[in-house]
C-alpha cells in the first residue's frame, strides 16, 4: 500500500484508467495514462491524499504507464488485471478545442465485487467513468457503504460517452434526475449538460442547482476559461478562471474535481475547496503529455498560485 501502509485512502477513484493516444490538429501524444480516474487519483495523492484507485486493466497496459501511481503513493491494491484489453481511447481535438473521443477497445465493467475491503472505508469516493463504466446498480449498493459520494457526469451520457441521450430524455430527463441524485457531489461541464439536457437556454451558472434540486449537496459545472458555477443547499456562487498560459486542457475537469475534493474534505467549505480547485486545473493545463506526476502540483504549488490571486468570488 505504499507509503499509507494500511490506513483506510482519504479519497477513491473508481472508474476506467485509459491507454490513451491524443490528436491534435498540428500534432499526436501517446500513447499516454489518461482518463479521469488516472488524473484525479494521481492529482489528489500529489495534493497530499491518501488515495486509492479501482480500475480493469488489460495485458495491453504497459507497466510503465502505470509508474505515476507509485511515483506518488497511490494504493493500487483495486487496480486488477481483466482480459486481454484496457480501455483503449482516441481523444480527437479540432482546431476550435472541441473533442471527440473514440474507444477502440474496452475493459468490463466495475461491479461491487472489484472493490478491496479498504477503498469501502474511504473518507470519499469519487466516480468519474469514461463510458458507464460504473453501473446504477453498483452506484446504488456504494451509495449505502460510502459517506461522501462523487460522481463526474462526463461518462454517463456526457462528452465522454458513446451515446447520448435524445431529444425527449433531454426535455424529461428522469434517468439522470435518477442518477444525480445517488451522488452528494456532482460535477459536470457545460459540454456535458449541453450533450444531457439539450440545448442551454438559461445561464450557465443556474446549471448547478438543478442537481442540488434533484437530491445532490454539492452541484458543479466546469465553464472552461469562465471558470466554474457552484451551487449548495445553501448558497449558488461562481469562481473565474486563473489566467495563463494553456498548452493542453485534457484533463481540466478532472483536475478541478481532484482539487475540489481534496480540499472540501480538509476544510467543509465549497467556496474554499472551488477556488483550489480552479488553481488545480490552472497548473494542469500549463502542461501537457498526459497523466505523469511532474505534471501535477503540490499543495504548496497551490498555495503559492492561490496567494497571488485574492479575491475569487462574485
């Protein structure tokens, strides 16, 4: 279990890792670690977590690939061999930053079973599948062991996923009113609820409380260089984007989701936690070349970055 010998993680990330390959209009990296569960888990251990990951992966996945895990002290003890495939993805980027993501290959589902006894005793879990990689069914049974419940809309119908719902599911959408309400955290970015709900006709920063109307604590949606809309129980709040240079947004959301929740879960306070999660994101798409530890920052990388931009909320 690395450095966390055998104390219960602070935070699971139970979802597909991913062999990824990236394209670009003027260039291609990869194959490289990629997917959600990959940048949230070794983001939140650089951060300072105890953090444990739940993932299928196949004889494909080089080992080498996996190095950021224990470059970091992430406990893989629910990472396991399944089959002959991983996930295999190919992440399409247009001139215009817009994305498509195909999946050549694919590792079978997470089902309650795949879970080590310790990452059910985890402070927080956070699922972030690529393409329902994590059913409603298990999503139930974890909702009943689990105290603090997150989930990334991206894989279940959102800009990760293979199909979408349609027009009518869009305008009633009870599946997904459903499903958000299993979550106490739920995070999704304007993408997404423009590929869940149809076309945005209300301002982006209401968004939020239609998941806290349907049954979540916390609702999110990541604006890209706006920044992101917050909304709780008790309050709807925004924070801007920091600014600098982007080389690489591939893995943005999944950056603010890891900083997100590594800091509510120190302090309880959503607007402290959505300011240090806008940095997390800030320092990750500074960067590129997929899920390596020397991307990712420290928490005095964030604090540093924190101390120069006072003054978030408006």
């Amino acid at each position: 279990m690395d450095r966390h010998n055998d104390r219960p993680p602070d935070i699971v990330m139970a979802s597909h890792i991913v062999r990824e390959m990236i394209r670009f209009p003027d260039r291609e990296i990869g194959p490289v670690l990629g997917g959600p569960t990959a940048y949230s888990a070794v983001i939140a251990a650089k951060l300072g977590a105890r953090v444990g990951i739940v993932t299928p992966v196949g004889d494909d996945m080089p080992e080498a690939l996996l190095a950021p895990f224990a470059e970091v002290g992430v406990d893989t003890r629910g990472l396991y061999r399944a089959g002959p495939h991983s996930t295999n993805s190919l992440l399409l980027y247009d001139a215009n930053g817009n994305k498509q993501i195909l999946y050549p290959q694919r590792a079978p589902a997470i089902r309650l079973a795949d879970f080590p006894p310790a990452s059910l005793e985890a402070r927080a879990m956070h699922i972030a599948p690529m393409d329902y990689d994590v059913g409603v069914e298990t999503l139930g049974a974890l909702r009943k062991r689990i105290g603090l419940l997150s989930g990334d809309l991206g894989g279940y119908g959102g800009a990760h996923s293979s199909t979408h719902p349609g027009p009518a599911e869009q305008q009633d959408p009870k599946g997904l009113r459903a499903l958000v309400g299993l979550f106490d955290i739920v995070r999704a970015s304007l993408e997404d609820c423009r590929h869940l709900l149809g076309e945005i006709q209300e301002a982006p920063e209401t968004l939020p409380g239609r998941f806290v109307a349907w049954g979540a604590k916390i609702g999110i949606v990541t604006l890209g260089d706006q920044g992101a809309a917050v909304a709780t129980r008790e309050s709807t709040f925004t924070v801007p984007a920091l600014p600098g240079k982007v080389m690489d947004t591939t893995g943005a959301g999944d950056s603010f989701s890891a900083g997100f929740l590594v800091e509510y879960l120190r302090s309880g306070d959503a607007h402290r936690a959505a300011w240090f999660a806008v940095a997390v994101a800030r320092h990750v798409i500074g960067g590129t070349g997929g899920v390596v530890a020397g991307r990712m920052p420290s928490r005095s990388d964030i604090e540093a970055l924190l101390i120069s931009h006072p003054q978030p909320f408006r």
